[in-house]
C-alpha cells in the first residue's frame, strides 16, 4: 500500500490518484482524467456531500420532510455590470524614458566610452546605457 497525502499526482509520466481510504487510481493519460476519477471514486465509495446520487428519491418521501414542505427560496442572482470597453493604447515611441535618451546619446556619441560618459552626466543607470549601447549597436552599426 502507498502512503501520502490523498489527492491527483503524477508518477513516472502517468497520472493517478490516491484516497483517504487507501484506494489507488489506475494509470491516466493526463491529470483532468485523474481528477475525474478521483472524484467518481469518493462520489460512488464515500458518498461525498454533493455528490450525485445514484437514484433520484421517491417524490413521496420526499414531501414527507418538513424542508420540502417549506416554499422554496429564490437566489438573488447578482447582476452582471456591463462595462464599456476601454480605449487600447496604441504602441507608439516613448521620447521620455531613460532609454529614448540613451539612444539619443548613442546618436550623437557613437564611441561607447564617450556614449557612456555622457549617459552617466544625464544621470542614465551605468549598467542600463552599457546594455542599450549593445542593442543599439546592433541595429545601427556606426561605431569605428
């Protein structure tokens, strides 16, 4: 018998299941199969609440309990909010960011040492201007 906690796992490629009482799912093909086992299993052997029965109950004895003579209550069913689409923002150039003004920079001063002191004095992160003079490199193959 294994041990472990009960629930789906997977094993060696193949998916399975364990219960409470000890019962070991075959080998599945994937876990929403293994899921859908564990769940006929403890639905037919426990007797789980909310399970499915597996005859419906006779409308006689049904009538008989004093819930079933109670009127039934409605759900509140929640209303759905239909919100208005928003606006998609369209991919345009950022002329602000730190990297729009290494780029500029870069334009300017295609030496890297001289590229990179200059982004230093406008305050550009050392390490984002050596990565951007990378990329900028490759797309504008200028530097001597």
């Amino acid at each position: 018998m294994t041990t472990g906690k009960p629930g789906v796992f997977e094993e060696a490629g193949a998916w399975s299941f364990r219960c409470e009482c000890g019962a070991v799912g075959g080998v599945l093909k994937n876990r929403d199969e293994a899921r859908a086992a564990y769940r006929a299993h403890r639905q037919k052997e426990h007797a789980v609440a909310g399970a499915i029965p597996a005859a419906p109950a006779p409308a006689a004895e049904a009538a008989a309990t004093p819930e079933a003579e109670a009127a039934p209550t409605e759900k509140k069913s929640k209303s759905k909010k239909t919100k208005e689409p928003k606006e998609k923002k369209k991919p345009g150039k950022v002329t602000n960011g730190a990297v729009a003004k290494a780029w500029a920079i870069f334009e300017k001063n295609p030496k890297r040492k001289e590229a990179l002191e200059a982004c230093a004095a406008a305050g550009i992160n050392p390490n984002t201007a050596k990565t951007q003079f990378f990329r900028w490199t490759k797309r504008n193959v200028k530097e001597a």
